[in-house]
C-alpha cells in the first residue's frame, strides 16, 4: 500500500502534529514500507494456531467458588462515609 505525501499531511493535521513540508516525502515512503511489511503477515499460513495472548505458557491458579456473607458487613461499611441499613448510602447521579 503507498502512502503520499498529501495522505500523511492530512493524517499529521487530524492528528495535530506539526510535520514540516520538507519531512512529508520521507515520512511517506518509511509508512508505506511499514504497511507492506504488515501486509507481507497475511501470507503467513496460521491454520491451526491457537491465539495467545503471552507467549509464556501458564496455568491461573483456580479456587473454588463459595458464597460468602462478605465478612463483617460492620467492618466492611465503617469506611463508608455514609451507610444505611447495611448498605452504602450514594448521591443520586442521574435524573
């Protein structure tokens, strides 16, 4: 994909960053050869990979799921500012 100076003049203004005219030519031709490098990853045959997202491979420690009463609900609601029949007491945000 080539990129013009007058595409990366227009993205540099939408983006507010002051590029200088003389920078436009060269600041083109470097992001048109980043979005071919890009393009050149869809040719790499990914069939059967599994998507990762570490590339360290790890299992989360699981516990089990007990309902609680929560502890101490006195304890819970002393840092409260304000607390009413054992519930937190808000401002109203929305009309």
């Amino acid at each position: 994909m080539a990129i013009d100076a007058a595409t990366v003049r227009k993205v540099a203004r939408l983006a507010r960053i002051a590029e200088p005219e003389e920078k436009l030519e060269p600041l083109a031709k470097e992001l048109s050869g980043i979005l071919d490098w890009i393009e050149q990853l869809n040719e790499v045959d990914t069939d059967g990979v599994e998507p990762m997202t570490t590339s360290v491979h790890t299992h989360l420690p699981m516990r089990d799921d007990v309902v609680t009463d929560g502890g101490d609900p006195a304890r819970v609601l002393g840092n409260a500012p304000k607390s009413e029949k054992g519930f937190y007491v808000v401002p109203k945000v929305v009309e």
